[in-house]
DNA sequence: CGGTTTTTCGTTATCGTTTACGAAAACCGC
DNA sequence: GCGGTTTTCGTAAACGATAACGAAAAACCG
C-alpha cells in the first residue's frame, strides 16, 4: 500500500513509500505548486534560480509526475491502442515491435489488445478501450463492416489502419500495395517456367481480393487464361488456424486436372499447411509444385523446405504507423487522411527455385 | 476535435462529437452526477424505479466512463504493465496473449513494453511505465540484477515476475520447473541410446543456472561422468540473435573430441541455428547427433528436422499470472508471495527419434 | 400518530495535475 | 522617481469521476 509520507524504511514486516507529489515538493521548498509544475515541463516563465533549485530536489526524492492527473487535465494520455488479430502471429508481432521501438522516442506507450479474429470481440475491446481516453489507435480490423473504426472516429480520436484498408472508409493507412504482392509472386512462378498457377486465396476482403487482382494481371500480361477453379479460397482466420487451412486447400489443388505446377499461397503460413499436405502425398517441392507463400515470417527460411515469400515489410509497416501517429498528435486538425503504401519485396528460397 | 455538447452530426465537413459526462446525464434527468454514479455502478443505495431511468439514458447517449477520472480518485487504472525482452518471441508472446484472454474477463488491459533484451532500456521502460500508475507489473526482466524489479516494489506495486525469478527477491513467481526441465531433456537423450550429450546453454541467471543442473542430475542418475567442455556457452540474447549464436556454439560442439551424439539446447531457437549449422557440416539428425530444445515454439514442429522441445507451457503461464494478478488486486494485503512452478513436458519429435 | 429505522439522494471535498489570469517584484528608460 | 514593460510567481478554477457524510423522504412499529 503505497502511503503519502517522506518516511522510507521497514518498520516491522512493513514497508513504508513514499509516494511524492507536486504538492510536498512545494512544501519542502516553500514555493507553490505551480511553479514546481513549470519547473518540471521546462516553461519559460520561471527564473533559472528557482528552476534548478526545484529539479534537483525532484530528482532527489525521485518524483514522477502522475501521469493520469495530467492525462485528466491536458486530454492526452500518450498511450496508443494497437488492436491486431492475433498477437502471437509475426505478421501483426513485428509491427507492435516496430510500434512500440519508435514509440518509445516521445514516451508513448501500447496498450494492446488480441482480438483473436472475432469482430464481435474487436468491437468490445474497442468499446472498452474508448473509456481509457487513449491519444490514438492503431487498428487491424477482422470485421467485415466498419462499426469498430466508426466508433473510433465518432469518439474523435485519431486512428491509423494497418494491413488492412476498407474501401469507402476513409482514413490513415500504413501498408503494403497488395495488387502488388499477388503479381510479384505470380510474376515469379512464371518465370520460373510454371504453366498451371494455382493460388489459395485469403477471405474475401480489400487484401485478399487485391492479391487475387494481381495475380491475374500477371497471368494475363503472359496471356495464361485464368482458371476460376485454380484460385481455392480456404475460409477465415476465425474459422481454424492457417496450418489446417492449408492443408484442406491442398487437398482441393491435389485433386485437380490437370494438376497445377505452381502455386501462390495468401500467408506463409497458410502455404506451410499446403506444402506438408502436398508433401505427404508424395509431390516434390519445388519440381512438383513451387511455392509462394506472403508475409516471409521468420521461420519461413528454416522449413522442411525454404519457403519463398513476398515480404510485406511488417516492421516497417509499424515504425511508419508510429512516424504517423507522431505527426498527427503534434499538429491535430489535419482533416484530410494520409496513406503510406510499401513496396513489397520477394524473397527467393528453396520452394520455388527451379531455374 | 471532441467537443462537449450533444450536437452529433456534420456540419460542412465537420463531424461534431459529443463527450457525454455524467454531469449531462444528470442535468437532463434533473439528478445529481453521484446519483449517476451511484446507478452505473450498481450500488445498493439508489431506487430501482430512478436506476432504471438513468441506464436507459446512458444506454442512449452512449456515455462511457472516463477512466481516467475514476483513476485519479479510486487510485485503480485497471492497467496492467507488461515487461518482456522480446514481444515476437514465440514464448513471450504466448505469455503476452495468455495474459491478454484472461485478464480482458475483469476488464484488464495489458500496457506492453519490449526491452529488447537490453538491461537499461528496461529500466527505463519501468521507470516510465510506473507514471502511469499501472495496477500491476508482469516482468520477464532481463537484466542481472533486481534494480527495475526493486523499483517497482519501491513504488508499493504489486509484481509478478514470469519465466525468471531471482533468488533473494522475494516476489510472485510463475514459470516452470527449469531443474526438471533439463532432467527431461538429458534424460530422454539418455532413454535414447546417447552417450556424450552436449548442452548449450543459456546465459547465467537462475534458469541457466538450473536447467544445467538438471542436465548434470540426470548425467548423474545414469553414471555418465559429466565433462565442462560438454557444455557450451552461446551469450546473451543481447548479443545477437539466437539462431546464429546457436550456430556459432555448433562450431564448438563440432570441434570437440569425441564428438557428441546428443544435444540438449537452452531454447528451439539456438536449437535451430545449432541444426542448421550441424547439417551443413554433413551430420544427419537424429543418427549422428539427436537434438532436444526447448519451449516448443510452434514452428519447432515444421522445420527441415522437427525439433523435440521440452514445452515450457508459455499459454499456461500468462493464464496462471493473469489468475495472480486478479487476486492480488482483489485482497491486496497479502504480504507473503505465492509461486506458481508448472510442470515442463517433453514432446518428443524426429531431431531426437532413434528408437 | 410520534418516534425510530431504513431507503434514497444531494452536498462537499478530494484525487494530482494543468490552465488562465492576475499580482508583485524587478528592470528599464528618461 | 515615475510610468511602463518584463519577469516571476501565486491564486483560483478546472478536468471527470468517487468517497464520506448527512439530510430529506419513505417506511415501519408500537
């Protein structure tokens, strides 16, 4: 129990803190609790005398300010809220990392929440958030609909998307061109000398439908006809985890003639669960099959078979969300919303090399 | 901009917000604001008739709490800190994401700060994260000595320290058994048919400490005499990332006369770069060499040799610490603190199958 | 029906800080 | 020395909620 007295020490089994406020600074030093205030945020209307004399007795008795005072009284908390999908998976990991590392700079800090890919539970964890006042958030919504991000703006307070934009809603974004990411990899397994692409579509958003367009655009600048069979969707997030999704997408391209000889996957480690299954059932990676997967996770280099992937610069993605969120929260009425679009970039292994 | 009015809509193309506060509820039901507060926080002494009244209107206007005002007075911020060397760490995460699901039932939100594996910047985090008054820290600390924990516990918050304890500090603790962790090991290599069984081991703090004591425990059950240069050194995590030291420590096993047939890894990640590195140099897993690491990451299991790993239970441990949290912030005077040890559990894979 | 208890609600103070404003002190030029 | 700045500091009022206390209203009881 943190006690408000300038006594330290153990007293029994007891241990007594100090809890140091503006006001027993002040006290001990028989000015007011403004001027310490002042001292403290650096304002220029203090003598230099009374300053110096202030901060060494604040740094004497280790005073912090309390941060939820001032957050009352200013309007900004500097916290930041990050609502992702799934903290566990690299993709959404590495961009908090990279959040959180530039962040740091101006003393803000993350509150995070893990949706688990259920919208309803994204908007509740919004909802809560709301009450805790934060300066901004920084989203990845699993919805469908936008009834998350609205509630954000109707709150006014300020919202960066990553990864994933929603058409018709307008809003900072920071994230990769996806039309982009479908044709590099296609682009890739063409040259390669593949005939017959497949390509195990993700759900059926701004993300998945753009990586679908580009990889027919590739198909069609090497004038390949597209097959609607060989684009194979494989459910949601929510539904099971990308592994086994994969796998039962295999188990649909396996079955079909004739058998495709490349394939593009939505994530790596959707394409992971595609290559065991295709494994197993005693095809060859890559002469059989090349692969691609999306999003060049960190284990993807160490599989059973080195997995290609387009990288989708994930920490930068985070690094430039905070670069974002700084400029907003310095210069606050800029009505009109930026986006930052990234370049993916592939990266070659094992699974699709063939030449 | 949120303004405090009751205006919702969009006036050129401005959106006007309204901040509801319990004074405007109260002043349009013609109540006093405790009155409101009173009835939200379903106290007995308010009539049910005038209850009723009052949700209904904060129902319809949308009014959330401020929590940082409840904060300020009631000295909860329903925040808990959480201190960890590395967010992408598959056993951080998990820890982080156990924590998150359980505390959100209490309505807990998790503050997060990754030091990178760098003792002062954790200090510093600490030193940030307790201005903002935190109800409770989760520290995984990667320094060696107590400072940023004894900081906390000068600031009179509770702490519960995962993963690593300190011995001397008195604190709550949740982990695993990390003796029992290195007996499982060795003595699966053992069970193995091995007889000169390296370890890698981790750097010198308790857990270091004690999974090489497990290793030596079980050496000894089966009389196998215990050699120092069997055990090898890898750095901090500070150093470089695991994979290469895990490589370079390969380097050493490799040189080493005769050479090992087992091999028990600090963690999967050094694991993993030791494997690399031990088929690059010709060997074959598990017939020249069997490889057990540790803490089961969830790609352990789909690597180019699938990796047996001692599983630490990392889910387990943010649900156990998450379950401390909520009764240490429910009766807080309990001065003893409570210890949580899990008991580790081998998952046994090709990298160590040899019968 | 008076007195006591119980229920219901309002008043006031407080949490630790910042903002707005104004007063005193110091400085300045003439 | 006297008006007028400028510098330095203090007072008072927020911020949005809760805690403590007490008063009015209602209910109960003999």
């Amino acid at each position: 129990m943190p006690t408000k007295c300038f006594i330290r020490g153990v007293i029994g089994s007891y241990t007594l803190f100090m809890v140091v406020r503006l006001k027993d600074i002040a006290a001990e030093l028989g000015v007011s609790v403004v001027t310490v205030s002042r001292a403290l945020r650096n304002r220029p209307d203090i003598a230099e005398e009374t300053k110096a004399k202030i901060l060494e007795r604040v740094k004497r008795l280790n005073y912090r300010p309390n941060l939820t005072a001032r957050s009352l009284v200013t309007g900004r908390s500097s916290l930041i809220g990050l609502v992702v999908p799934d903290l566990i998976h690299p993709f959404f990991g590495e961009i908090a990392k990279g959040l959180s590392n530039k962040l740091r700079e101006k003393e803000y800090y993350l509150l995070v929440s893990s949706s688990e890919s259920d919208p309803d539970l994204e908007q509740n964890e919004v909802e809560h958030m709301l009450a805790h006042h934060l300066d901004c958030f920084v989203v990845a919504s699993c919805r469908k609909d936008t009834d998350s991000l609205r509630r954000i703006s109707e709150a006014g307070v300020p919202l960066v998307l990553v990864d994933r934009s929603f058409p018709g809603f307008r809003s900072n974004f920071v994230g990769v061109d996806d039309v982009k990411v479908g044709e590099l990899a296609t682009e890739h397994l063409i040259a390669q000398g593949c005939k017959r692409i497949a390509h195990i579509r993700g759900p059926v958003t701004s993300i998945g439908d753009a990586r679908v367009e580009g990889y027919r655009n590739a198909l069609q600048r090497h004038r390949i006809k597209f097959a609607a069979n060989y684009v194979v969707a494989c459910g949601e997030a929510s539904d099971s985890d990308g592994e086994t999704r994969g796998r039962r997408a295999m188990e649909e391209i396996l079955a079909l003639k004739p058998r495709p000889d490349g394939l593009f996957c939505f994530n790596d480690t959707i394409a992971l669960g595609a290559m065991e299954r295709a494994l197993e059932a005693g095809l060859r990676i890559p002469q059989n099959m090349a692969v691609v997967g999306c999003g060049n996770f960190h284990y993807s280099s160490k599989l059973r078979v080195p997995l290609s992937s387009v990288d989708q610069k994930s920490r930068e993605i985070g690094e430039r969300a905070a670069k974002m969120i700084m400029a907003l929260l310095e210069k606050p009425p800029s009505a009109r919303s930026r986006s930052v679009i990234l370049e993916p970039e592939l990266i070659v292994r094992e699974s699709s090399k063939l030449k």
